[in-house]
C-alpha cells in the first residue's frame, strides 16, 4: 500500500510522515531535499537554477515511485511526483521562472514517466494558511528557506487547491492544520489516526483509486 502526505513548505508533512510510520510501522520516503545539488543556489536565484532543481526532484520522485510500486511493504512518502508537477513547476512557470521552452520539455519527461505510475491509495493533504506556514519555516530555521518571499509561497497555496480539488482523482484525506499541533498534543495526533483507521481498516475501507476527498 503506499500513503502519500502533501502539503506546502512549512505545513508539517515531514513530521507527519515520520509520526505515522512509527505508528503504524509503515516504512517511510522522505523528499530529497538535504542531498539535493540546487536546492541552495536555486533560492538564491530562483530564474537561474529552476530547471535543473525541478527536474532533479523529477528524477528522484520518479525512482522513488517505481520503488514503491515494486515494494510489498506500506510506504508512506513526504510529497509525491504529481504535486511536484502540478503545484511547484506550475508555480515556477507562472511566475516566469521557466521559459516555455523547458516547460514543454519538463512536461514530456512527466507524461512519459506517468504512463507507467499510478496513485497513492490515499493522499493525506495538509490544508495551511500562510502565517501558520511562515511560522514554521521560521521555527525550523533552515538558512535557505529564510527567503522565500510571501508571493512564492500564496501561489504555492493556491496551486496546491486546484491540484487537490481539480486535477487530482486519486482519494485525498484533506486535514485543516492551522489549529493543530499534532506533533506535541496527542489528541490532534489520535485526530488524524482516526480518521486513517476509519478510510483504511475501517467498514468501507478503501478498495481502489478513484475520486474522492474528505475534510478534517
């Protein structure tokens, strides 16, 4: 079975990622970020290294979802290929960051590396405003992301919705975390599993892809 967790920078899908697979013994996948080559220099210059960063982050999630689909175990992965697509290369274009050029280019390497993938059994969404977002970027404090600018990370926002309620047809648990703290409070924690238990093991437990979303 594989779990995905999305989520904007900041919304805590790495700390969810982690708390579920020691809760469920689930096996985690984390983005590859501390090892990315561009990830520093691509902040810095944004216009400059986009392509090269996203089609590195293209390469790795794509060798990790052929892992995924050849393992028998459950994988709960930190952001998938699709959201890398639809929201982060889709923002970088809009904000012109991408010529057309690389876009098209980008884009082919993606439908032909989707042909052979499918969905996550379930999605698990982090749904976050800004300031929650902006505060945990700056409790965190890694020196790169210091400078994302307000701009990059509302079109971030408003791609990650029309990508969960318009493009995406796999099934999406949608949890509202603004108010929560699921990493030190247990209740907003046992919250979340709940509603994990009662898609996945549940009376009508999930059976196949197919649209779906529901809100928490």
């Amino acid at each position: 079975m594989h779990i995905a967790v999305a989520g904007n920078i900041g919304s805590g899908k790495t700390t969810l990622t982690q708390m579920l697979s020691e809760h469920y013994g689930w096996t985690p996948r984390y983005e590859a970020v501390n090892h990315n080559p561009y990830l520093e220099d691509y902040y810095s210059d944004i216009p400059r290294w986009s392509f090269a960063m996203e089609v590195f982050f293209l390469k790795e999630r794509f060798r990790d979802i052929l892992e995924i689909n050849r393992s028998t175990q459950t994988i709960i992965q930190d952001r998938t290929i699709y959201e890398g697509v639809h929201v982060f290369v889709a923002n970088n274009k809009r904000l012109g960051h991408l010529s057309d050029k690389d876009y098209e280019t980008y884009m082919e390497l993606f439908d032909l590396m989707t042909d052979i993938v499918r969905y996550p059994d379930l999605m698990i969404y982090l749904r976050a405003s800004i300031p929650h977002l902006v505060k945990n970027i700056q409790k965190r404090g890694r020196d790169y992301e210091q400078a994302i600018q307000l701009e990059y990370l509302t079109g971030l926002n408003e791609l990650y919705e029309q990508f969960i309620y318009e493009k995406y047809s796999g099934q999406v648990l949608t949890i509202n975390v603004d108010e929560m703290d699921f990493q030190h409070n247990r209740q907003d924690f046992a919250f979340i599993t709940d509603k994990i238990d009662a898609l996945l093991y549940g009376l009508f437990p999930l059976t196949a892809h197919g649209p779906g979303d529901m809100m928490a």
